[in-house]
C-alpha cells in the first residue's frame, strides 16, 4: 500500500463563476420568455419574421436543457490531485475521469508559484498554455505548484493549499520508494 501525502479536491465554486452563469442563463432565456409571452399569450407574432409556435416551444426548452447541462457540468466538474509515494495522481471529472499519474521519476523540479490563469492559460479549466507555461489543470485562484519535467514538459496543478501540497511534493521526492 502506498503512502498518502496529501489530497486536494477543488470545484468550481466561487461566486464570480455563479454570477457568469446567472448572466448567461438570463440572456439565453428571457428572450424565448417575452417571445412565448407575445406569441402564444398575447397572439401576437414576436418579430419581424415569427417562428411557429412549436418551433419557438422548442427552441426555448432545447436553450433550457443546454444551459442546465452546462450549470450541472460545471457543478460536477472537480480537480482531485493526491500526492502519494510514487508520484501525484489527478483527475478532472467528468472532463478526465480516469485517474492519471505523474510518476516522481519524471519530475525534474517543481516550485509553488502565484500564476496569471487567464494570460498564461487562456483561463481555468484543463489548459495548453504556451510552450513556455506548459499545461494547466485549475478551477480557481491564482496559486499553482508548478513541475517541470525531464523531458521539458510543463504542468501546473491549481491549489488553494499551496504550502501544505508544496510540502508534500517535498517529503514524496525525498523519500526513496523500495
């Protein structure tokens, strides 16, 4: 059995993300509420050009369903990264649901860092940055620990417990796995 360092969960859960979504749900739905409101209440045709009314019930229910699966993605979406004994081991789910790891063999340096998620990853989520920044996996912040691999390769982990997963990665490096 390997040991466990440390294990960090994050969700997208900051009330910026939530005003998003509030502002994308209005603007995609309260159209289709003053169009059925005009069209199918009042009787009168809503614009230049009027859909039928089934074409109109059914583009604002599929709008509807688009934008509570998107609510229920990003509910559900989460960022699990475990330091054990042989390396760290992360998720992404539902986006990556099967559990990767990152072998400590592989690992030339790694140090915490206080990062620009929007400049140099285009913003949260599972990110390319550029080849100076490497890849990416945040759901929120702007603290990373930051690895830099054997092979040149770049992979930043979000966290909201930096010192604690910086001290992880420390005490999984020192230790010799037998």
């Amino acid at each position: 059995m390997s040991k466990h360092y440390f294990k960090e969960e994050q969700g997208f859960n900051r009330p910026v993300v939530w005003a998003i979504f509030i502002a994308l749900f209005s603007t995609a739905m309260i159209p289709f509420v003053i169009g059925i409101n005009q069209q199918l209440i009042q009787g009168e045709p809503w614009g230049d050009n009027p859909m039928s009314d089934t074409g109109l019930i059914v583009s604002a229910v599929l709008v509807f369903l688009l934008m509570i699966g998107l609510v229920f993605l990003f509910v559900k979406t989460r960022l699990i990264v475990e330091v054990k004994e042989d390396g760290i081991r992360y998720s992404y789910p539902p986006l990556i649901n099967k559990k990767r790891d990152l072998l400590k063999s592989r690992i030339d340096r790694f140090e915490l860092r206080k990062y620009r998620p929007v400049i140099e990853y285009g913003g949260w989520g599972v990110k390319m940055g550029s080849r100076k920044w490497g890849k990416a996996y945040n759901v929120n912040g702007n603290m990373g620990m930051q690895f830099y691999l054997k092979d040149g390769a770049k992979i930043l982990f979000g966290t909201q417990r930096g010192e604690a997963f910086h001290r992880a990665v420390q005490k999984m490096m020192e230790d010799r796995v037998y």
